[in-house]
C-alpha cells in the first residue's frame, strides 16, 4: 500500500513522580494511506490527542517509530522537524492560536514567509485564492478580534493549506463550534480531501467522525477497533 504515515510499536509516557509514570500510548500500529480521511474517537484520556501530536512530530515518543513520507521521525532534530511541520504538515486546533497584532491575512502567509518555498507575490495569491475558497476573504484586512469561532476555523485552514501540506492534522477542530459552523468547516475539509491532501482528526463528535473515510477508536492508549 502507499502509506504516507505509519507508526510503529508506538509508546509514549509522562514521568508524574521518580516512582510512577503515566503510560499514555501503548505500542501503536496505526498505518495512513495517501488522501485518505481518517478520523480517531475514544473517551477523554484515551490517547487520542497524545497521538496526535506524537504522529506529527509536535511531541518525542518514549519508544517506537513514526514513519513520514519515508522519514523516521524519532531519528530527526528538533530543527528538521519544525522544518518538516512548516512546509510538509498543516495543523488545525480546536483553539485557533493567531497573532493579536497581525491581520488576519497577515496571519494566513506568515508561515509561508517563514517557509522561503514561494516569493511574496505567489504566497499573497494562494493566501487570496484560500480565503476565497473559504468564503472568508472579505475578512482578510480585519483584526482576529472582529471574527467569529467558524470564522477563526477558516482561517486556521487557510493557514494550515498555505504552504501546500501534504497532510493536514485536526485536533478537536470543531469541538468549540455549534452545528451548523461545525457542518461548514467539515464540508470544507471533505474538498480539501477531494484534492488529494490527507487529512487526520482527533474528534468525539460521532457527525464529525461519520463524515470521514474511516474511524479509528482508542481506549486505554492502544487503538481497539477499525
């Protein structure tokens, strides 16, 4: 198969005390096919944001692998990592953490600048042409003050899409929205798959879960059922 993810006997724990130690991953298997759209439920404390973040390279693993795109990410310093998550990965949180005192177009390319991928004038475009897509771009010269929280999403995507990720990450990224907000943005996820760009969401909505390709669930740090 054409995996563009895979874990691999994936452990992570948390000392809490010199005599205890908080096993919170438990030898992980989990494999992510190119364009798929997989989504991750289970209780609260199961495990699933820690394997988010472990998967994309946001947290160390205690033991295990994660392989990206070929790339062993327990092998890579912290700076190939960040470099990886800026240019390879795109990330969507359930709070949408945005630069007070940068519009929200500002907000969008900022990472695209950071990146030295495209000149100014190619990042301006996509940063229109997703804010666009979006519905949201007559928002663009506005402060992050003057949105609402679906539209704060929206701009977490375009955020996430500006330097062309290969896969997107979504952790509860519409856990702090009502229905009909949390309808839109899934609608706009599902497009973004129907590109060919993987998406993966950690989530406890049962809608959201059914608007994905296929859904894992964790209990206990280990993933029980496909």
């Amino acid at each position: 198969m054409n995996y563009i993810l895979e874990s691999k006997e994936l452990n992570k724990s948390y000392t809490i005390s010199k005599s205890n130690r908080n096993h919170v991953l438990k030898d992980v298997n989990l494999k992510v096919n190119k364009g798929e759209f997989v989504s991750v439920m289970g209780p609260s404390g199961s495990g699933k944001s820690t394997l988010l973040y472990n998967i994309s390279g946001m947290d160390r693993m205690t033991s295990g692998e994660v392989i990206f795109n070929g790339k062993n990410l327990s092998t890579l310093s912290e700076k190939e990592l960040s470099g990886m998550r800026l240019k390879n990965m795109g990330v969507i949180f359930q709070h949408i953490h945005l630069l007070k005192n940068l519009s929200i177009f500002d907000n969008i390319i900022l990472t695209a600048y950071l990146a030295k991928e495209k000149s100014r004038k190619e990042v301006n475009k996509k940063a229109e042409e997703l804010l666009e897509k979006t519905g949201i771009a007559e928002l663009a010269p506005n402060d992050i003050t003057m949105a609402s929280g679906g539209q704060l999403q929206r701009v977490g995507i375009c955020r996430a899409l500006i330097n062309d990720p290969e896969i997107i990450f979504g952790d509860e990224p519409t856990g702090a929205l009502n229905s009909k907000a949390s309808g839109e943005i899934m609608e706009l996820l599902a497009d973004i798959n129907n590109t060919g760009t993987t998406i993966f969401l950690v989530t406890h909505d049962i809608r959201v879960a059914a608007r994905t390709e296929r859904v894992l669930f964790m209990l206990d740090g280990k993933i029980s059922a496909e």
